[in-house]
C-alpha cells in the first residue's frame, strides 16, 4: 500500500524524488521547488518574511521573529488534517530553514506518533537532523525505511557514497587552499555543520567552519584575519543568479568592508559564487553536486569546468569593483 507523505522541508522532498516517490507526495513546504513536478503538490506552509529586504535587514527581521514567536513560517494546520499523511517528514536542524519542528509538533499533537484528526492512526513524523554528510546519507535510508522502500534507499546511499568517493580520491595529494565559505553576505556568516567537511573532501581546509557546527555570525575582522584564498560566496537559500544580485545590492550599499578588495581572494580573483539552495544549504542528495562544484572550483586543473554558469561563476572585477 502507497504510503501518504507529506514534506515540511525542502531538502526531505529531493529525498523522497531521489526514491522515486514523488506520486506519494501529498503535501508539501512553501520552498519545496525541486524536482519541478512537485509544484503540483498543495504548499501547506507560507513564508513571513517581507519581500524585498536587504540582506541585513533579512537578518535582523528574522532574529527578531524567531527570538519572539519562534518561527518566521505559518504552518496550515487544517489543511494537513484534511490530507490524512501516512508520513509527516519535518527537521529540526535550523529555525530558519524551515518551519520548526515545534510547530509540526502542535500541528500533530504528538512528535513520534501522530494521532491527526481525520487522518490514519498510525501517521507518524520523522524529523531530520544531520549535522554531517554521514547523517544526510542516513537520513535517506531512514526515509526510506519509514515510506517501505528500503531497498530503494541503500541503492541511493551507494550511489552517492561512490560520487564522494570519487571526489575524495581525485582530490588526495594535491595542495590545499584555504577556504572561506560566507554563508550570509551582511552581516557575514561562515558556513557551518556539512560544509567544511564539502571542503576538505573537495581538496581545501575550511578557515573559519567547523565540521559538524552551525554556522555562525562572524566579525569582519574575523575574516581580514584569516585572509582567505579562496571565497566562496553561498547565501544560504539562494540561486547563482540571485546570489550574483545581492552581492552586488550589499556591494553597492557599502555593506562590505572597505578592505574587501584587498583579501587575497578577492585581489587574486578567487571570489566565486554558487548556486546555494541547490547544492548547499539543503542536506539532501544534491549536496553531493555541491561537493562536485566545489572541487571544480579548488581545482579546475583536475576536476575542470563542468558546471561553472549553471551551479558556480567566478565573481569578476566588474562585479567586485
């Protein structure tokens, strides 16, 4: 028997499409855009957050609502009764990223269990919370597992496992540059939790992220010390084009420091911007293409240039100026 489901995350929903379970999928998240097809899946959650906020003030308005009512997302309570999922997928790694497990919690009324009005006795929640590429590899199986495709999810796992060994190996041996990932444009923000550990695997040391620890807010200075050799621009969420824009919106605004220019990455012209929502911020299997992009742009003399213009672009003097 098909099992319901229903996806609170983005990063859950490219799991349940890389199990080939998408005509399962009866409900979904406001950010839920990958694969295409999913955009006929009812969005069960809204975004709170104005548009057309500047970088900062996405920060400041966000730490404010999520300090005050916990989550910048609206969750439809009703309309998930209505649906009766099998399978509630949530998280609970980021406030931010999605709507918060505590909300599913009391939308479901129990967080292991879940007992909907109008639905089937036995739905249950799964809530995903990796830290590491490891934990991302696990929740697949555990998604599979729970949905009754076991079978489909190991065969998931080896493929990727082979995709990062691949890269791991090509990498070996070769000279490590020293990697600033900025996670937020302004106020900065180093990428955190899988995204160092992208980094080493792809070739490079990760100069201000700690493997397996959230991202963090940095000072300025923090980064004019580290003088990085390479940085990589990847606001959490966004696309190469959009990432591009607000550069250049917190570049014109003077929302970077006037030394920017200086850094050695910037000065040397190893500035690059990726596709973020696609291959970094969501800890599902498209994270390993972001491993991919990533040591193409480490290491272009071994890995080359497929991808650059669709999930990377170096950020040119004309932009940087």
């Amino acid at each position: 028997m098909a099992v319901r489901i229903v996806s609170l995350v983005p990063s859950a929903t490219e799991i349940v499409a890389s199990l080939g379970l998408v005509d399962q999928l009866v409900g979904r998240s406001h950010g839920c855009d990958f694969p295409p097809e999913v955009a006929q899946v009812p969005a069960l959650t809204a975004s709170l957050i104005p548009a057309d906020l500047a970088p900062q003030e996405v920060d400041a308005w966000v730490s404010r609502v999520v300090r005050e009512q916990g989550s910048p997302y609206r969750l439809d309570h009703e309309a998930l009764r209505r649906l009766g999922p099998d399978l509630v997928l949530t998280q609970g790694v980021c406030q931010v990223c999605a709507v918060s497990y505590a909300e599913v919690q009391r939308a479901v009324a129990n967080p292991c269990q879940v007992v909907l009005p109008e639905a089937a006795p036995t739905a249950r929640t799964l809530s995903l919370a990796p830290e590491r590429l490891q934990d991302v590899l696990d929740d697949i199986e555990r998604v599979a597992e729970a949905a009754g495709v076991p079978d489909r999810g190991r065969a998931v796992r080896r493929g990727l496992e082979a995709r990062i060994e691949a890269v791991r190996e090509r990498s070996r041996g070769l000279l490590r540059p020293r990697v600033f990932c900025l996670e937020w444009l302004a106020p900065p923000w180093c990428g955190g939790r899988w995204v160092p550990e992208m980094v080493e695997l792809a070739g490079g040391q990760d100069c201000l992220g700690e493997v397996g620890q959230p991202s963090r807010r940095l000072r300025w200075e923090d980064v004019r010390a580290a003088d990085p050799d390479v940085i990589v621009l990847m606001p959490c969420g966004y696309d190469l084009d959009e990432t591009l824009r607000q550069y250049r919106q917190v570049l014109a605004e003077g929302g970077l420091p006037a030394w920017w220019g200086e850094l050695r990455a910037v000065r040397e012209g190893r500035l690059f911007a990726v596709d973020a929502g696609a291959c970094f911020s969501r800890p599902g299997p498209r994270l390993v293409d972001g491993l991919e992009t990533l040591a193409e742009i480490l290491h272009p003399e071994r890995f080359g240039r497929e991808r650059m213009g669709r999930q990377w672009a170096p950020v040119s003097g004309r932009v940087a100026a």
